[in-house]
C-alpha cells in the first residue's frame, strides 16, 4: 500500500512539473503564489495561519482529535522575518467517556530568511525554538501526542516534552501555473523533562501543486524520521491533497491525509480546515 501511495504521489508530481512547463503558452491564466496545507510555512511569506486539523478512526471510532494550530510570520524587503506558532489539541468522544479534553503544545518563536537563487527558485531558510510550555496530565498529554502524529507528524517537537531547537531549509520551485517544494528540517532537544524529549528528530515534506487563477490543489507528503536516541521510534509518513481559493487577502482551504504504514494505514483520517491572510 505504501508503494502504491508514492508510485501516486510521483505520477501527481510529473504531472504537475509538466502542466507547469506547458504554462508559459496558456494565456488569460494567474496562478496564485504557492501554498501548501501540511508543509512547513518557512517558504512562504508575510501572513497569518489558521487551522483546525480533525483526525479520527475509520472504523469503529466514534470519537475526534482536534489540533488547533495559529501561525504569524513577517519577511521584510530584504528576506528577513521572524515566525512564531501557537499549537493545541483536544478530544471529543468516547475515547474520553464523552468529556472534552484539551490542553496545549510548545510555543515556536524564531527568524526566517528568504532569497531567490534564480527567477524560479526560491529558498526559505529558519532557525527558532519550541519552549516547553506543552502542560496537562497523561491523558492530555497523550491526546496532544496522538493528534499530532495523525496531522502533522513533522511538528512532533512541539508537543515532546522539553525545549527544542528547530531548523529547516525549504527549496521552492514555481514554473507558470506549477510549483513544488521540499521542506528539510531537524529538531534538537535542549532540555527534556522525560524520556519522550531526548531524541533528535529529522522530517522530510515533499509537495507539489498546480494553481489555477484563484484556486490552488496540492498533493502533500510528511516522514519523520528519529536520528538518535536511546528508545526507537518507527518513521511516520503522513500523505494528503488540499484545495483552497485566494480571495483578495484571505484564502479558506480543505486538506483530507492520512497516516501511512503497515499498522495504520486506512484506519486514521484527518480532514483540515483552515484561513490564510497574507500580509
């Protein structure tokens, strides 16, 4: 199963790159800046980022985790800029015995650094942290854990305990109406309070996307990848697609992916909703 999703996620990639070399002869076409739902924001510029990832079971499951994520960026004129991102969770449902359980994630505050290396590629560069603010007991502990391997198993580091340090590099190819990226990315713990914060932590996004006038369409892939540590721990893929349409400086987006692997695959789903305004 895992094959056939990258033998897909290639095919989706090839077919946007050529659509995208075919662009420059398409008249009356805008294409949007490029946008991504479940890649690392550092390729991308000034504004602000709301969404509400669900994840849930396919079968059998009558319950939800809801990972609330707020992110601000500014890049000035000369490519610099500063990021900070608020993460949550919370659970509804029977998992819980029917009460609501909330709690939130590490606080990320950090610099950025934009620069074009040729006229279509683009290269975002970011160094922060992740302060151990993430509180609550075991439950909520795991229930931020829990959503966040389902939605966004990149941002892991913001829900172990400890601080951690965050840098990442994001190359960006945009041609006519196409555009991919790449997002590299490795997570150092600085201080742990527990066994779960003393792994150094790698994640590799890969997406590509074709934007048509106001409307934009992804197809995203998530692995996380432990580089050291004394517990293993499985590398984690997560694959989906997005939509979303730019309006003047809001775009509202949908994003449906779901956990990959032997154990998983097809039992986890986790829908995205969420607004972009840029700056």
């Amino acid at each position: 199963m895992r094959f056939s999703v990258c033998t897909v996620f290639c095919i989706s990639a090839t077919a946007a790159l050529t659509t995208a070399a075919r662009a420059d002869v398409v008249e009356g076409v805008a294409a949007s800046r490029p946008a991504f739902a479940m890649m690392d924001p550092t390729g991308d510029g000034s504004g602000i980022d709301l969404q509400l990832p669900f994840s849930f079971a396919t079968h059998d499951g009558d319950g939800a985790l809801v990972r609330p994520r707020l992110a601000a960026q500014y890049v000035l004129d000369n490519g610099l800029g500063a990021y900070g991102v608020l993460h949550g969770a919370g659970s509804l449902g029977a998992e819980t015995g029917g009460n609501a359980t909330s709690g939130i994630g590490n606080f990320e505050l950090g610099a950025l650094y934009h620069t074009a290396l040729a006229p279509a590629l683009d290269l975002g560069l970011r160094a922060g942290f992740a302060f151990a603010t993430a509180n609550g007991d075991d439950l909520r502990r795991l229930t931020n854990l829990s959503a966040t391997t389902l939605a966004r198993p990149a941002d892991f580091a913001t829900v172990a305990p400890g601080n951690w340090l965050r840098l990442g590099v994001s190359p960006t190819y945009h041609q006519g109406i196409g555009f991919a990226r790449v997002d590299l990315g490795v997570d150092v713990p600085l201080t742990s309070r527990d066994q779960l914060g003393g792994d150094t932590l790698a994640h590799v996004n890969a997406g590509v996307g074709v934007a048509l006038d106001h409307l934009t369409v992804t197809g995203e892939l998530q692995t996380l990848i432990q580089v050291s540590g004394d517990q293993a721990m499985d590398t984690l893929y997560t694959a989906g697609v997005s939509a979303r349409y730019q309006l003047d400086h809001v775009a509202p987006y949908l994003a449906v992916s779901m956990p990959l692997g032997n154990d998983v695959t097809g039992d986890f789903l986790a829908v995205t909703g969420g607004v972009a305004m840029a700056l």
